[in-house]
C-alpha cells in the first residue's frame, strides 16, 4: 500500500466513540449500482459536475407533511419538558425523560418500518436532527446509539441479525454503544489491542480488551466492538486483521466503569468498557471476519453531514434567544441591537447557520438519490465546518450578554462546553482536513498521472501546452464553467457570486496539478499545504450550497428569498477573498506562505518543551 493510501486509512479512522446526530436508515435502498465520482471530487480537477447539486433538493409534499407530524410533538417535549440545565447539573438524562424520548420513536429513527423503526430518510432525519439537538446530551446519547451503534446492522449486518436486534433497538428497549477508541489508540484506529480468538470447534470467539470514552458504555445491552482477529490471507500468510463483533452484555464478562467527569455533555453516559473472556458467538460476526476496519470507516463516514443541521438547529435557537436580550438591553440610552460590533455578530452567526444548513440539505439530498455518489469528503467537510462554526458563534452570543452570559443561570456557558467537543469527536477536525484533502489530491492523482508523467518526461507537446495555458492564467482568462447566463444553473441575483465560485474552482484546479507535479507521493507529509487545500475545498462547497439554495428559493418565491441571497452573497464575496489569499500561500516562491518559519519556531519550543524567549524584564549578563 502506498504512503498516501495508509494515511487516507488512518484518516479515515479518526474518531472518537462520541457522536452527533448522523444518517440514517432510509427507505430508499443503499444502491449496489456503481457509483458516481461524486462533486467534490470533481472539485480538484477545476470542474463543477452541476448535475449533483444543481436545483438544490427537494423532498415531496407527502414527505414533508408525514415529517411534520413528528415536528410537533418532539418540538413541545423539548421546550416544556426537558430540563437541560438539570441535566448538565446532575450529569445523567432521567429515566423518564429517555422513556419519553423512547416513546416518541427516537431511538428507531434509522431502523427501517420492516424492524419496526420509522425508515426516515437523510433528509428526513437531518430535520428531526435540529430538534433533538436543543439538549446535546440528548442529541449525543441518540447518535451514539443509532448513528453508530446500530449503524453497523442496517449497513452490513445479515437479515438473521437484523431480525434478532433491531426491532428492540428501534424501541429502544434495548440500546446500543460503539466500542472503537482504546486507551493507546485514538485518531489511529487500526492500531487497536483488543483481540477475539477463535475457539477450536469455531463456534465462538473469546473476546479480550478494553474501549474508552464509549457514549452509552454504561447504559448499552448491544454492543459494535472492533477487534483483532487472525485472518489466513490470500497468499496463504496469517496475519492480524480487524473484525466487527454483534456483543450483547447477556454474554457475560462485560463490565464498564464509573461515568466520566466531562467538560460538556455532562448528561450523556461516557465510560470506560471492558471485555474479560466474553464468549462472542461466530454468527455475531458483522460483516466479514478481517473487514472490520472497513465497516467502522462506513459506519463514522456516513453519518457526519447531519452534524451540519444540528448544530443549525442550536444556533437558530441561540440566534433568538440573544436577539431578544439585545433588543431590550439598554446602555448609553441605546439597545444593544442599534450597535455595528453587535449587529455584526447577528450577521455571522445568521451567515454560518445559513451555510452548515444549506451543505447538510445539499448533501443529504446526495445521499438520499438512487445511485448515490460517495459522499464522505462532502459529510467530512460539512462536520468541520459546522463544528467551528458552533464553536465560534456561541462564544460570540456569549460576548453579547457580557457577564451575564459566563453566568450558570444562563444557558451560554453551558453551550459553549457542550460545543468543544465537536471539533474533537466524529474525527478531529485535524485528521478530517488530511482525509478531505488526501483523498482528493488521489483521485485526481489517478486523473492526472499521465499528464504529470508527461510533464516530467519534459514531452515537448504537454510543456508548450502547460506554459500556453499559465500564460493565459497570468493574463487574466474569462472562466466560464456554465453556473450564469441564459442556461445557467443558478438565479441572476447571486450571478456575480457564481462567477467568483467558478474563478477559485478553475484555479484550484490548476493548483492540484501543480502540486501533484511538485510533492508526487510526498505530499502525504505536507500537512500545512493539505489544510490549505481542504480549507479552499471547504469553502467551495460552502458556495456551491448557498448559491445552489438560494437560486431555488428565489425562483420558488419562498419567505425572505431576499435575505437568503443578502447571506450568500456576502459568504461568496467572504469565501472568494480566503481563498485567493489561500491559493496564493501554495504557490512554493509565495512571501505569504510562513510554514517554514512555523515550522523552526515549533521545533525549537518541543526541543526545549517549553516557551523559550527571554522576560521581558531580564537583562544581558
């Protein structure tokens, strides 16, 4: 395997066992049908595929009214009942609460109607998403049992299985936990310890080891454990590969430890779980023995774009909240409304709200289409996107109470420890930057390889092609790729910002090449220039989102058509600047790019492992 290809594994693979609300099992079948290249794959080679993304989904009358019927009630049991500053407090969700949310369906919102869930799909579940995250221990006890707890049944698991686990799962008479993340083995989940041996009649496999930091680890009868089995390889060797495991507690040696102390959602169960000589049935096996790796990275890839319409959900919640404190707090005879610095946070915040909603409903109508393209680089990049954009708005609520907000009897301060956790779990926002743009850079790298190969070789015909081609960059070209004019794909209001998103989407492009044709294989270690890239990525589907939304509202007359082509405009206008300056960073002469600098100031502090410039107040000898 080469270099690149082991790094996208172990990307792939950072996460930790916490969640936030994911996918879900939907009646449309996943399809068995090749797939599409998908459209941000397409990014990297300077082309918008618009048929994936261009009109912005819809879902049907039908859909929307059966969706609706749920809306109420979860909406009034949230508001009126739910106690989230108790729960913070006590750090635990009371029976009766989880008993309420149970008898909602919340807890079979994936399983399919035929095992007794509601079969509801992405989109669908995204919806109720923003809903069952106005209480984030909620949110995170629900996805830690469905959206990967359970996740592995509906994806891989046999019909025999299936039938035996999730009708109780879907009740939620029975719950479900995750067991991945072991104490030597975080964002490098393939380098796991715990271990299953095969008994000599085959019947069972002994299981051994321990999971940390396991959501439900406390509460869950069905356990998903990964663990190291013994695998006889094609070329006849025996080698030590992961295997997924269906573990019920009933079996016996299970046992977990106290809950852990957290900075934020204090009311979700976190601990430790271990496994002593657990008797693990061989037809628990979930999908096939030594596929394991496999079935966690579908498992954790497929459901991270919902993170984007829960944390709207909050937001639009937040954004409410402090506007009704901003329109009636007074200072210097003035609301705080009436002031630019405070009207300007309003203004972000509608702005990131606008953009995580819009790529997650982008995105979920991706997955929910038959045939659907491999959306992870799109989920991946939504999840960053929205974990720090959570992160970032509610510290900026926080600042427009002041005081009050730091305050406990204010919800602010308890937001701002609940969101932390989300640029850290569903893979550091790190190690998903790497995957977004590794994987990228290695399909167009397939796309690409002749012509680099060319370029090398210094085959006359490519060079002259490549300098002609530059020198009409450096002259400023007329990018076209079919966004605005008569037959474009989006409405003349946000035109101007379709000619910005197709500019930066031809020169990043040309970006890729180069970078290809100047790191090859080595680019794996550039982890500087592969933020970058992925930050440009980011960004790009960001406007392709808003501008794909916004189009469909204008031509559809929807409510305030005009405010949503006032946000995608200036986030177009916002995105279109960072990535010019981003683009220029990875040029290699750029007086912009500072990595180098970065780079020594680093390796000087952890020689020493610590800060290392004289006081201020000290004199030479």
């Amino acid at each position: 395997m080469s270099c690149c290809g082991l790094f996208l594994r172990r990307a792939a693979a950072a996460s930790s066992c916490w969640a936030v609300v994911a996918t879900t099992a939907i009646p449309r079948r996943l399809s068995s049908s090749q797939t599409s290249r998908g459209f941000a794959k397409e990014l990297f080679l300077g082309k918008i595929e618009k048929k994936e993304v261009f009109p912005f989904p819809e879902v049907s009358q039908d859909e929307l009214n059966e969706i609706n019927q749920f809306v109420g009630p979860i909406q009034k049991f949230f508001t009126e009942e739910v106690d989230s500053r108790k729960i913070d407090q006590e750090g635990k969700i009371p029976k009766e609460t989880l008993e309420k949310l149970k008898s909602l369906g919340l807890f079979g919102m994936q399983v399919p109607e035929e095992h007794g869930g509601l079969g509801l799909s992405n989109t669908m579940y995204a919806r109720l998403g923003e809903l069952v995250s106005l209480d984030a221990s909620i949110a995170v006890t629900l996805a830690a049992h469905q959206a990967i707890g359970l996740k592995g049944l509906i994806l891989v698991g046999t019909e025999e299985q299936k039938a035996k686990y999730l009708p109780k799962l879907a009740s939620g008479e029975h719950i479900a936990a995750f067991c991945l993340t072991e104490p030597a083995s975080g964002s490098d989940a393939a380098s796991i310890q715990a271990r299953a041996v095969l008994s000599e009649d085959k019947k069972y496999y002994i299981l051994n080891g321990s999971k940390i930091w396991i959501t439900n680890g406390g509460l869950a009868n069905i356990f998903t454990v990964f663990a190291k089995t013994k695998v006889v390889d094609s070329d006849i060797s025996v080698k030590d590969k992961i295997t997924a495991f269906i573990v019920e507690r009933d079996f016996g040696g299970v046992s977990n430890g106290k809950p852990e102390d957290k900075l934020g959602i204090r009311g979700s169960n976190t601990c430790e779980v271990h496994f002593e000589n657990t008797r693990v049935p061989a037809e628990n096996v979930l999908g096939e023995v030594g596929g394991g790796f496999k079935v966690a990275m579908n498992i954790l890839t497929s459901g991270r774009f919902s993170m984007g319409s829960s944390v709207a959900g909050m937001l639009k919640k937040l954004i409410e909240m402090t506007a009704e404190y901003a329109c009636t707090r007074k200072q210097f005879n003035r609301n705080l409304s009436e002031f630019g610095l405070i009207q300007e946070k309003f203004a972000l915040m509608a702005q990131k709200a606008y953009v995580m909603e819009s790529m997650t409903y982008l995105t979920a109508g991706m997955l929910d289409q038959p045939g659907f393209p491999d959306c992870s680089i799109e989920a991946a990049m939504v999840k960053v996107f929205s974990s720090e954009g959570a992160w970032q708005c509610v510290s900026e609520a926080l600042q427009i109470l002041g005081g009050t907000g730091y305050m406990k009897g204010h919800p602010y301060e308890r937001m701002l420890r609940d969101t932390r956790i989300l640029l850290i779990f569903e893979g550091t926002n790190e190690i998903l930057r790497m995957y977004i743009a590794l994987t990228g850079l290695q399909h167009a790298g397939r796309i690409l390889t002749a012509r680099i190969n060319e370029l090398k070789r210094g085959n006359v015909t490519t060079v002259l092609e490549t300098i002609s081609r530059r020198l009409r960059d450096s002259l400023g070209r007329t990018v076209d790729l079919g966004l605005t004019g008569n037959l474009g794909a989006v409405h003349p209001s946000v035109a101007d910002s379709a000619r910005k998103l197709e500019e930066n989407v031809y020169y990043f492009g040309r970006t890729v090449e180069t970078l290809l044709l100047r790191f090859g294989k080595t680019i794996v270690e550039e982890q500087m220039v592969l933020k970058r890239v992925a930050n440009i990525l980011i960004n790009l589907y960001g406007m392709t989102a808003v501008l794909s939304r916004a189009s469909r509202s204008m031509r559809a007359g929807l409510p305030n058509h005009d405010h949503e082509v006032l946000l995608a405009n200036i986030f177009c206008a916002e995105a279109y600047s960072q990535n010019l300056f981003t683009l220029s960073q990875l040029d290699k002469y750029s007086p912009e790019n500072l990595d180098e600098q970065v780079k020594k100031v680093s390796q000087q502090i952890l020689e020493r492992r610590a800060y290392i410039c004289a006081h201020p107040l000290d004199q030479a000898s």
